[in-house]
C-alpha cells in the first residue's frame, strides 16, 4: 500500500527540499502563517499546512542556532577567539 501525501497541490512540501536556505524557508512559512490566519481552507490542507510550517519552524530554528555558534565561534578579543554569548 502506498503511503499518503500530505502535499497540496500548489504547495511546496518542505520535506521534499532538504537543500533550501533559511531565506527560503521563512518566506515559505511566513506565506503558510497568512494562508492558516486567512481561515478558508478544507481542514485536510489546513492540517498539511500546519504540519508543513511545524518542520520550517524546527529546520529555522535549528539554522539560527548553527548561525549562532559559528558567530560565538568567530568573536575575538585581543587577538584570540574567544566564545561569548550572543545577545540579538
């Protein structure tokens, strides 16, 4: 038996695009945020949506703390680097 696709037709499976940029896919998700606020959708694509923007939301927040580290690992003072907390 074949596994059942949550994609929508028209929408882009995140699942799918490993390889996107954090810029790819905050612009993805933040499109899933208004289409989820707007309220018109059947329940089925409503639920793909949420599950889609649920894996974005992880795959940014993991990107963001990766950016972080390299960034604490990329400070110096006096010459050495040095590791330091990132305040945003």
């Amino acid at each position: 038996m074949a596994k059942k696709s949550t994609s929508i037709e028209g929408d882009k499976d995140s699942s799918k695009d490993e390889g996107s940029s954090f810029e790819e896919d905050l612009t993805r998700l933040e499109d899933i945020v208004r289409k989820l606020e707007a309220g018109d959708m059947p329940l089925e694509k409503t639920l793909a949506l949420y599950e889609e923007g649920l894996g974005l939301s992880k795959r940014c927040s993991v990107m963001l703390d990766q950016a972080q580290s390299r960034i604490e690992a990329i400070m110096e003072k006096d010459g050495k680097v040095e590791k330091s907390k990132f305040d945003a």
